[in-house]
C-alpha cells in the first residue's frame, strides 16, 4: 500500500479507541436519561399503568433489536466499504431502503393481523398502547436506518446526538406529566413512539459535509460531491455487486445473529417463568442483568468497530484490522476481569442494594455469568470481524447453533435449578460461541469472484494488468 494509506490506516486503528470510547459515554448517558424516563413514570402512574408501559416498552426494543437492526448493520458495513474504495453510496442506499421498507410493510401486515392476541394477552386490551407501540416501531426503522448510514459514514458524533436526544425527547413526556403540562398514561406512553421520529431532526446536519470525498485520499474524478450518484462505480470497486439479493442475505443473516442473542438474554427467562414461577424468572432476570447491561454500552463499541474493520479489510490492512480486533478483546476481558472480582468480593450485597432483599444471590452463580459475559462481549467483537469479511452466513451459522444448544440445555433437566441451569448453560453457550467465531475469525478468506462486463473498461484493465505481470 502506497505511505500516504498506510498512515492513514494507522491513525485510523488509533483514533478507533477514542471514538468507541466517547460513544460508550454517549450511549452511558442515554441510558441514565431513559432510567429516568421509568423513574418518573413510576411515580406518576398506579402500578397496573406502569407495569403496561414498562410491557410495552420492553415489545418494543426486542422487536425493534431483531427487526430493525440488521439493516443498521448493512448500511453501516456497506457504505464504509464504498467510501473506501470511492464507490458513490446511492445504490447502497437505495437498496437498504428498499429491504427496510419492506420489513416495515411485512411487520404492520402481520401486526395487523394479530391485533386482537397482542392487544387483549400483552396489553391488557389497551388499543391505545397496542398503537402506540406500532408507532414506535415503524419510527424506529427510519431511525435505525440513519443509525447505520451515520455510522457507515464514519459521523459518530451526530450518531451519538441522535441517540441522546432520542433519549432526551422520550423523557420529557413524563417530565411534561410531572409538570402538569400532560396527564396520564397515553402522555407518558407517547413518548415511546415520538422518541424515534423526533431524533430524526439531527441527521441532516451530517450533510454539512460532503460524503463524496475519499477517505484514503483522492476519490475517483468526476464522483459527485454528495457520493450519492447512481453512475457506475470506478476501478477498484469491490469485487461483488451489491444487489437487493445481496442484500438481502446479509441482512437475513444479521436477523438470525440478533434473534439468537435475544434468545440468550431472554429465553432463559422466559423457560424458568414456565417450568416454575414468576417469582424465580425475576430472579434470573436480575443475574442476568450482569450480562445484559454491559451488552448496551458495547452495541456502541459495535457501531464504530464494523465500519471501521471493513474500512481496513477493503484496505487490506490485515495488520490493523487483527490489531483493532486485539485492543478491543483486551479491553473486554480487563472489563470482565473487574466485574467478575467485584461479584466474587461483593456480589450478593451489590445485587441486594440494586433489587432489593426479596432474593438471596448465590455468589457462585454471580461469578459464573460475569465470565460468560465476557466470553459473549469477544464472540460479539469476533462477530463483527466476521461481518467486515462478509462471513455473515458462516456466523449465522455459529449463533444459531449455539442458541439451540442453549436452548436445549434448558428444557432437559438435567440439572434440577432452575438458576443453575440457566447461568451454566449462559457460560457454555457464550464459550462454544466464542470458541467457533475464533475459529471462523481464523480462516482464510476464500477470493470473491470479479464480475466483468465483456469488452467493458474493467476488463481491459484486468487484461493490462495480466500483461504487465507476465511482463
């Protein structure tokens, strides 16, 4: 690579720390501002009230966690990919926007449909949630959508903006109730669905700068500032064209990674509450909460990581793109070092003083979720370095598998606690994920094949380029 791209890789790989760093406090604070949202919404509501708000809000982010984050995904790996190699991002764009589309239409079709079970069982017959959350929803696919383009196109800072005042805007419904500017249920409610549309208002000053210029310095002459043309792409370009089909699949592949990380937080849960009370689910619920709390702030280590190895693998940079890999992993495992000697020295009190004295945490089982926490951050990192590489159906593979067995572990009773069973089958699965996508992270990448048109300028240059080596 000519000196000017490798130092820029370089300061690339540097400057990956500060932004996932000042991201995470982005994503800290966004957290803090929604526990408040809840905090106030407690004191303002009866507890029945409460508890729909809390069931709606909870539908909603699993839903919106599965279905509307793989194309944040796509358009986050994909456009870092045509920025690095000066390809105009419109068809890109275009593309996403059409799969995004269509899972919204797909999922108020089937929403529709199912009215009456969701409503009536998950609402308590509440239409004006039941609404409400299909509202929410639907704003958050137009908001994960400019998630993945800010973050694709390396705008992390109106990323976190759009975030916080998400966050922001969520609150100050219930702060408008306590106000008494608003009253009631359906006020503070509202606010799960305005959230997302009114974050929207930010994005447009990404485009105070141009996307069109060239991240490694000189773009292709004639790309249009907006590097959202739909001309064809210049030399260099990657290899494979990027299709609905295409598209498609990644992000298929991509629903079938978030479905099975939903199936690790929370199906856990959900098997206890069935094979023995709601009593013992909440208590799982809460051990878990060590594992669960510290995936949100790492979705933030995520969202700059993808675009910023996809960057360095279109590069070639393999040097940089194992060594981001590397800082990221040593940083996981220092963290879940601490929190795994925190539980170990204070682990039942520290619960205590979070949930209350209702339970009695057993600090064997604190200890075991702590380490199966760091083993399922690393399957996570290595999980991005396998999207980066385009190796989304191999690591499809690998979660799904690794959900099922969790899965199975927890209907076979094979151990009597239901707690036990739960976090040692949390620890299994996060260690046999993390012990297949090391593996997968580990193999050569296969050639992609390069598609030429017949007598087109890239084959010409090809065949230059074969002249000149046998030369």
């Amino acid at each position: 690579m000519p000196r000017l791209g490798r130092v820029q890789a370089t300061d690339q790989t540097r400057s990956y720390g500060r932004r996932a760093s000042l991201l995470s406090i982005g994503v800290g604070i966004t957290g803090l501002i929604t526990y408040l949202y809840f905090a106030i919404a407690s004191h303002e509501l009866s507890r029945d009230q409460y508890g729909q708000v809390a069931v709606l809000w909870s539908a909603v982010f699993i839903v919106v966690s599965v279905l509307q984050r793989p194309v944040e995904q796509l358009l986050s790996r994909t456009i870092s990919e045509n920025l690095a190699h000066d390809v105009p991002i419109g068809r890109t764009v275009r593309v996403a926007a059409t799969i995004q589309l269509g899972v919204a239409v797909g999922f108020d079709i089937v929403v529709l449909l199912l009215r009456t079970p969701i409503q009536d069982h998950l609402l308590d017959g509440n239409s004006t949630l039941y609404w409400i959350g299909v509202a929410a929803i639907t704003a958050y696919g137009a908001s994960f959508f400019a998630r993945g383009f800010l973050a694709g196109s390396n705008r992390l800072t109106i990323y976190a903006l759009q975030i916080m005042s998400e966050s922001v805007a969520r609150t100050a419904f219930p702060f408008a109730v306590a106000l008494g500017i608003a009253s009631g249920q359906t006020a503070i409610a509202l606010g799960i669905a305005a959230a997302p549309t009114l974050s929207l208002l930010v994005v447009p000053f990404a485009f105070l700068r141009r996307f069109g210029r060239a991240p490694a310095g000189g773009g292709a002459e004639g790309t249009p500032a907006d590097g959202l043309s739909s001309e064809s792409p210049p030399a260099g370009a990657p290899a494979a064209e990027f299709t609905l089909a295409s598209g498609g699949r990644f992000a298929a592949g991509v629903f079938l990674i978030l479905l099975s990380e939903q199936t690790f937080l929370n199906a856990g849960v959900l098997l206890t509450n069935a094979t023995a009370d709601a009593a013992a689910a909440g208590f799982v619920f809460n051990i878990l909460m060590i594992a669960r709390a510290p995936l949100q702030l790492f979705q933030a280590v995520q969202t700059s990581l993808l675009p910023h190895l996809t960057t360095l693998g279109s590069r070639g940079e393999e040097k940089d793109f194992r060594a981001s890999i590397l800082v990221t992993l040593v940083a996981i495992a220092g963290f879940a070092a601490l929190v795994t000697l925190a539980m170990l020295i204070a682990g039942p009190r520290i619960m205590q003083i979070a949930f209350g004295k209702q339970h009695s945490y057993g600090r064997a089982d604190l200890v075991v979720v702590a380490i199966g926490m760091g083993l399922y951050l690393s399957a996570a990192t290595l999980n991005q370095a396998a999207l980066a590489r385009g190796q989304v159906r191999r690591a499809s593979f690998c979660w799904v598998g690794c959900a099922i067995a969790f899965l199975i572990w927890n209907v076979v009773p094979i151990v009597d606690s239901e707690v036990t069973r739960v976090v040692m089958g949390y620890l299994g699965a996060a260690a046999l994920l993390c012990s297949l996508l090391y593996w997968l992270y580990r193999q050569p990448l296969e050639p992609r094949e390069v598609r030429v048109e017949p007598g087109s300028a890239e084959e010409m240059e090809l065949q230059l380029a074969s002249a000149d080596e046998a030369g």
